[in-house]
C-alpha cells in the first residue's frame, strides 16, 4: 500500500506500526458493534487517512506555539516572557557547543557559573554581589533559610501574600525552616511594631512587594529607608523579595510606576530577590541581589546547587542583561518591554487587519466587532494599573437558551486551531486582545482560520 509506505518514510516504521494495530482495533470493534457507520469506513482510502490522521496527532510535540490573546501580557500558564532573538541565539549557542560554564577562561581552573551574569547584575542594580537560582520562588526560600534557619524573620501583616501556585509567604517560612513573627495589621503597619518584635531571636527582617493586590484607603506601611535603619540598629539584615523587580524606571515609557532592586538596594536594603521571567523579560530564573558577605553565605549552601540554573538559563539571562546597558533601545529590543508599550494606532491597525476575517468565518454565527478593552500586565504586576487596548468581540448569535453552549463552542473552536488562539469569555462575548497579536503573525493567523470548524 503506497500510502503506508509514505507514512513509513515520514513518521517511521515503529511508530507506524503501532498505529496500525491501535486502528485495527478500533476497526474491528467498529465493524462488531453494526453502527450506521458511512458506507466508505473500511476502504482503502479512508483507513489510510485515518491512520495518517493518528500519526500527525501522536507526533505532535506536547508543548505548543499559541497565541496568547487572552490580554494578560505576563501569562504564567502561557510561559511569561518571550525572548528576544539575542538571547534566542546565545542559547542555541550554549545548547549546541561547548562552553565555558562553569571555566575560568583567564586561569583556565574551574570557575563559579554565577560569575556569567554577576558583574552585569552588580553593574545595572548597583549590587555588591549576586547569584541566581531557578525562579524567584526557589530564590526567596533559599534566602530565608540561609539567612533565618530556627530563628525568627518578622513581616508586616498586610504582606503575607499568596501569590498563587502555592506560593505563599507563611509557608514558605516554615519550609525554610524559619519562624514568622508577624507584625502590625493587615491595612497599617508602623515602624514601631517591628522595633518591638525585634529581640535576639530575631534573624532577619523580610519585606514583600505585594504584587498582586492593592491595599487601598486607611493604610500604611514602613518604608524601605526605615526599615532598614531600623535593621541595621540592632545589626540585622532586611530582605525585600520584590517579585517582578524590573531594571528600570518604567515611568519613562509611560508605564505604571514598579519598584526596582536599585532603589531598595540604595535604601539600604541588604538583600533583594525578583524573577528573571516577569517584567525583566528573560528566561525563567530567581535572582538574588546585595551585600557580598550575605550572598556568599546563600552561594555555599548545598541548597543553591540543587536550585542551580543550566546554560541556557544564563545563555538567556547574560543577554536580555545586556540589553539594559542600552535603554534607549530597550522597548525595541525586549518583547515584554514592546508589547507593554505597543502604541494604540498599531494594536488598532492589526485588529482592522484581521477583523474582515473573522467576521467572514462566523458569517451568521456570531457578530464580530472592535470594542476598547484593558490588557494587564499578568505575574502579579503592577495589579491595579492596566493597559488601554482594543479587542475583537465576538457575540454568539443565538439568545437565550444556548447562548452559553454557544460561546463555549467559539471558544473551544478557536483552540483547536493548528496554532491555538487563547481568549478570554466575559460578559456573554469571546474577547480577543489585539495587543500581543504583532504584524509579523497577522499572516500566520489569518491563514490558519479556514481550518477553523465550529
Ligand atoms: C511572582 C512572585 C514570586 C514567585 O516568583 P517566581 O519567579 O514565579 O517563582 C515571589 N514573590 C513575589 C512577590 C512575586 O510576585
């Protein structure tokens, strides 16, 4: 059977085979049960489709291109940041050749793997020492237990956040062995309550950027110069795990304002945490930022090197850092940065590319139209501050009963696509947000819709 042969030579004889007597089975219960099955089941041409069918799902990779218009720029289910092409090359660099990892190419002796990015992290954040760990989740838990095993760490009330995914500060402390001693309120926490919890068990005073939520009206809370003086009285060191932690003040591109490990570092902060995946803009990964003693305590712990980060990691990392000693290039250069700062007339020019489109395929099924809309940020930044943007909106039809049924269907229609298009659904329409949709894809998307079967 020449199409069998085909489908040898693309997919393999194994994989082919066992497709093969998967069908038959399939067949054989087909033909036992005397369903009304289509007259052409059993032919020739039809098995072979079939089987061709099974093996383009069974080769196709788990892990899949989207398009992410859900309007949540940082979606952590959608893999956060996307890389730009420096770091898209450094990394196909480090994965296919050889490198000085961990190699001291001066001494030719061994050398630290963290010394790849640390003199670029102590040049942007102002730091004395730095290393980096898997995520920041990893880089606060080893923090905390280097810095506060069996003693107690205070945090203010208003900062024991959960940032989802089981993240959530009262149990990290228990997992890094520390005790928590919480202070304050959940709306106002004085400088006074941590100078009363302060005694000799104390290890370590821990602030936390609540990234995810707002506290708004009667409130306060103990700044970092403060806290850190406070500190520092009674010779303790202050940790700040800012989460997000981006390398510059994004007021200048007319972004909401987001806290920088600079700023804490220069408030005496003496060790600050963020992610490498949020606003940063890089590769998945948990840096550790401040006093050389402190981190050089965090770097010798058997906890870092099971915490460590491959090459690729720091292929990635060295370079999105790179990109911050230019910021004028920056939102050019960095995906996050240029999706975040995308100037209305552009996302308006690819929703007015694509929107003929769409409205033809769903002709009579849906109303499709352009509504302003609000994109966020996503991995807990920046909570309360979104982004103006446009979506298509897409309104199923049918009223009433069925309704529901019928916005499902649109949804899951559109993620089935060969490239899968995420939305979101709120208040009875299909929303799709124009904002991370670039010129360079409108193609890709357009092309693929004629597969798209409600
Ligand atoms: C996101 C976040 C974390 C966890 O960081 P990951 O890189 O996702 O592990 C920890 N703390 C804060 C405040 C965060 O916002």
């Amino acid at each position: 059977m020449g199409a069998t042969q085909s489908l040898i030579t693309e997919y393999g004889r194994t994989p082919v085979v066992m497709s093969v007597r998967s069908m038959h089975a399939v067949l054989r219960e087909e033909a036992t049960r005397g369903d009304a099955l289509p007259p052409d089941t059993f032919s020739e041409p039809a098995i072979a489709a079939r089987l061709k069918a099974a093996l383009e799902r069974s080769s196709r990779p788990s892990l899949r291109t989207v398009f992410n218009l859900t309007g949540t720029i940082l979606h952590t289910n959608m893999g956060r940041a996307l890389m730009p092409e420096a770091a898209v090359a450094a990394v196909i660099n480090a994965m296919t050749r050889p490198c000085n990892l961990e190699y001291d190419l001066d001494s030719g002796a061994r050398g630290d793997r963290d010394a790849l990015v640390e003199t670029l992290l102590c040049e942007l954040t102002g730091a004395e020492a730095a290393t980096v760990v898997n995520n920041n989740a990893a880089a606060v838990f080893l923090a905390l237990n280097t810095l506060g095993l069996r003693r107690e760490v205070v945090v203010s009330r208003g900062e024991l956040v959960e940032i989802g995914g089981a993240f959530r500060v009262p149990d990290i402390m228990a997992r890094a062995g520390c005790r928590l001693k919480e202070v304050g309120t959940t709306n106002r926490t004085h400088l006074k309550d941590f100078a009363e919890a302060i005694s000799a068990k104390t290890a370590l005073l821990l602030k936390v950027h609540t990234s995810n939520y707002a506290i708004q009206g009667f409130t306060a809370a103990v700044a970092e110069p403060a806290l850190a003086e406070l500190a520092h009285e009674h010779d303790l060191p202050v940790m700040v795990d800012l989460g997000s932690g981006t390398l510059v003040d994004l007021e200048q591109f007319g972004l909401p304002k987001e806290p920088t490990p600079q700023e804490s570092l220069r408030h005496g902060v003496d060790i600050v945490t963020f992610s490498g995946d949020k606003l940063l803009g890089g590769p998945q990964a948990g840096i550790i930022v401040g006093r050389k003693d402190l981190i050089a305590r965090i770097k010798k712990k058997p906890l870092k090197r099971a915490l460590r980060v491959d090459k690729m990691t720091y292929a990635a990392l060295e370079s999105v850092l790179r990109l911050y000693r230019d910021p004028e290039r920056l939102t050019q250069a960095l995906p996050t940065l240029r999706l975040l700062t995308r100037p209305q007339a552009e996302i308006e020019r690819t929703a007015n590319a694509l929107l003929p489109a769409v409205q033809r395929m769903l002709a009579d099924k849906a109303s499709v139209a352009l509504k302003p809309c609000h994109s966020q940020i996503g991995s807990g930044s920046l909570p309360v501050d979104t982004l103006p943007s446009l979506c298509i909106v897409i309104t199923p039809t049918v009223k009433g009963k069925g309704e529901g049924t019928a916005l499902k269907k649109i949804e899951q229609a559109f993620r089935n696509l060969p490239v899968p298009v995420i939305g979101r659904i709120a208040e009875g329409a299909f929303l799709l947000d124009m904002r991370c949709l670039e010129e360079d894809r409108v193609g890709e998307f357009v092309g693929q819709l004629e597969q798209f079967r409600l």
